[in-house]
C-alpha cells in the first residue's frame, strides 16, 4: 500500500492519494528492477513549484520485499534515471482519483487531488524544468491572484483551484507608525490589517489563542479567528494576503506575519516598531520565503484575512 | 535629571514581534546608574540610533523626571536615547556597559533561556 504525495503547493496543502493492491505490487517491481529511478526523499528540485512526488510504503512488508526507501521521491529530477522515474510518477498520478484513493486514515489532504489536479501533474511531467518566474497574475483593479498560481509553470493553463483572488491596499506606514499607535499594534495587527490598539495575538478574539508557539497552533489560532487557508470567497472581500513565520528558538521563540501591498512588495511590523517594506538586510520584501527574517527562519504559510476576521 | 519619586521604573526588552515584550521593574541601583549615566555620557556625534527590524532591538525605559512627566530611554549597542517633550538626546553607552548592567537586573526576572539569549546577542564584555 502507497502513500502519494504531490510535492506541489507553498501555501495550499498539497495533494495525497493512496495506491494499493496490484497496482502498488507493480510499480514497487518495477521500481525494484530500476533502482535509479528512485530518488532519495531529500533529494532533488526544492524551489518553487513541482518537486516531484513523494512515495511511502504503508505496510511493514514492501519495502523490505522490494529492497526500497521506505520513504523516496520521483521525478523530481534527484534520481539517476529521471525517465524512468517521470514514467513511474505518471503512472502513479493517473490513481490519483480512483475511487478508492482515499481509503486509509493518513490520507489527510483530499482537496486538491481532483482531476484538474491530476491533469496539471501530467502535464508538467512532460514539460522540462525551467528556473521558476514569478509571474503573478494582476488584472486591473485591486484584486490579485495568490502565489501559488503564480511559481506555476507560465504557459500551462491553470486549473480555476490554483488561482485565488485577494485583495490589496498601497503600502501605508503612517497610519501604523503614528506615535499615538505605534506601540500598541503588532505584526498580526499590521498582516490583518487591523488597528485594535491592543497588540493582538492570533486566537485572543475568539477563544483559542495559541498555548505553544508553532506553525501550526499560531495558525490554528489565525484560522478561530477567521483567516482562510484555502480560496477565500469574494463575499468575505477585502481579503487580505498574509505570511506567517516562525522564531522557533532556541531562546527566541516568536512569530511574525506579513501582508502584501498593492505595489507587489510586503509590508510588516515588527512589534512596536515602525510598519515597514525591507528586511532586515534593508531590501524590499519581495517574497517572505526568501527576506532576510533574522530569527524568524521558519516560513509556515500564506494565507487569507477575511472581512469576518476579528483580532484582539 | 533625577527621578526623584522613588516610583517604579520598568524596563522592557524590545524584542519580539508578536508575542508582547518581556519587561521587568528595576532596581534603585539601576535607576541611579542609568540616570548618572544620562547625565554624564559624552554626546554622540554623527551617530543615529539604528533600528535593525527582526530580532533583539535594545531596551527602552520609561524614566519618570522630577519635573513631571516621563523621559522614553532607548538603550541599544552604544547608543542612549532619552526623548522628552522637548526634544531628543543622544549619548554614548560605551561598551554597552550600561545595556549590560541593566540586562543583568534580569536574571532571575525573565525566562531563563531567554536572559541567555539577550546575553548571547549583545555579547561579553
């Protein structure tokens, strides 16, 4: 029984499907008669965009039988036989939707293995890899469309669940930076963009603040509050884009979040401190994946202020 | 320059993002020092406080004047700032000395782990 993972997503969580029975036993012998196809699990392409699928055996028998990785990645251009790896990983995508893809309780993430999905996959198996462009997509007006779309190979028609829109003001320090509020907002105010005077904290509003700082528990505390990880509706617009980091210490144990502007770049504020648009290298944020974050190393993900959002 | 009323003085570390900063009351000694420090630390030419964004960003004090009112102290590598109603001030903190003996008030005010790290990052003397 097998586990897959398309290893495709930044913000969104990536697609997982199950393959068993036959079809599992015929592509771990092949696999096992063609070991350079096989990649290591961190090996190979880490940017932007596909990096290939990640494989892992379910029961305690196959990778023994078999002389395999528990855990190894295909196609994504780590192993030493990549054409025989990208035919395995085709093989593998096109179950991503069969009826009985789902059936094993660590398969989590069921929202984006869809057919459009699977299709896109495909298709990017056949195309070369090229160095990633950021090509973000912005049509007139103040809605924009989310980075997934845009690390996404340009010239590949994109399936409609890559694409969500979000909205974005001009970059405004002043209005966070007056001496009579500086000091009482913080970077998850700034992100939301609310201004409660109250140094808000992700959860506080609703009942479920964060009890340990992480990625997940920070988030979790961002989503009670009405932050959307998926596509959110244009019913809940302006929908702020935001990016959550993580100081994960040791000593230094914090988050901090970003939002993005109409001019492209992002804007934070690092607690009381003035709202700004550079990193601590003093370049523009372009990306927060890659600022210069000091101790904030860790990039958990993006996600959506929603106008429900409320932050205390 | 004295502050005269015996009040508590608190100081905060400016340190996080999201998380409030950790603060702590400081004691007399401390306060004496950091206001005989104000009153006779050279000036600081050509030197502007800098603001290095993520990360530890120094101290600030709210340092209540005799006169009324309260003097905003920011102490951060080499550098004091006391800003009042009348305009700001600019000494020399040499060595950190100051920073460090006011990071020292505390060690047993603060976690731990984070006193070792603010003392990691200003350095040894």
């Amino acid at each position: 029984m097998l586990k897959i993972t398309a290893d495709l997503f930044s913000g969104l969580p990536n697609p997982e499907w199950l393959v068993e029975g036959a079809e599992a036993a015929s592509v771990l012998h092949d696999l096992a008669t063609n070991r350079h196809a096989v990649a290591s699990a961190d090996s190979g392409f880490t940017g932007l965009g596909f990096r290939g699928l990640v494989v892992e055996t379910l029961d305690e028998h196959s990778s023994d039988e078999f002389s395999l990785p528990t855990k190894f990645r295909l196609a994504n251009g780590g192993s030493l036989n990549e054409s025989k790896s990208h035919e395995v990983a085709e093989r593998l995508i096109s179950r991503m939707t069969a009826s009985t893809a789902a059936n094993h309780p660590s398969i989590l993430n069921r929202d984006y293995a869809t057919d459009p999905v699977k299709n896109y996959l495909l298709q990017a198996l056949k195309e070369p890899r090229k160095k990633s462009v950021v090509s973000t997509v912005e049509p007139e007006g103040e809605t924009q469309e989310t980075a997934d779309a845009a690390h996404l190979k340009p010239g590949i028609k994109l399936p409609p669940i890559f694409v969500c829109a979000y909205e974005t003001t001009p970059f405004n320090p002043a209005f966070w930076n007056d001496p009579a509020h500086i000091s009482k907002n913080n970077c998850y105010n700034y992100a939301s963009n609310r201004r409660t005077d109250t140094f808000a904290q992700p959860g506080r509003a609703t009942g479920h603040m964060y009890s340990v700082i992480n990625c997940a528990e920070v988030t979790n505390g961002a989503v009670s509050d009405g932050a959307s990880l998926t596509c959110a509706p244009a019913s809940q617009a302006p929908r702020w884009y935001m990016a959550l980091v993580i100081a994960p210490g040791p000593g230094f144990v914090d988050f901090h979040w970003y939002r993005k502007a109409k001019e492209g770049f992002w804007g934070h504020k690092p607690g009381g401190t003035a709202a700004r648009n550079t990193d601590n290298s003093g370049h523009i944020v372009n990306d927060p994946r890659t600022a210069d974050r000091g101790p904030y190393t860790i990039f958990c993900r993006f996600m959506y202020a929603q106008n429900k959002m409320v932050v205390k | 320059m004295s502050s005269g009323s015996g009040a508590q003085v608190q100081v905060e570390v400016d340190l996080y993002s999201g998380r409030p900063n950790p603060t702590w009351t400081l004691p007399p000694e401390a306060v004496a020092l950091l206001e005989q420090r104000l009153a006779t630390a050279p000036r600081a030419t050509n030197a502007r406080m800098s603001d290095p964004g993520l990360g530890y960003r120094g101290l600030t004090v709210a340092l209540p004047i005799s006169t009324g009112g309260v003097a905003s102290i920011r102490i951060f590598a080499g550098l004091v700032e006391r800003v009042t109603a009348s305009g700001a001030v600019l000494v020399r903190d040499d060595q950190r000395a100051l920073e460090r003996a006011l990071i020292a008030t505390a060690s047993d005010k603060i976690p731990y782990e984070v006193f070792e790290y603010i003392n990691r990052i200003v350095g040894p003397a």
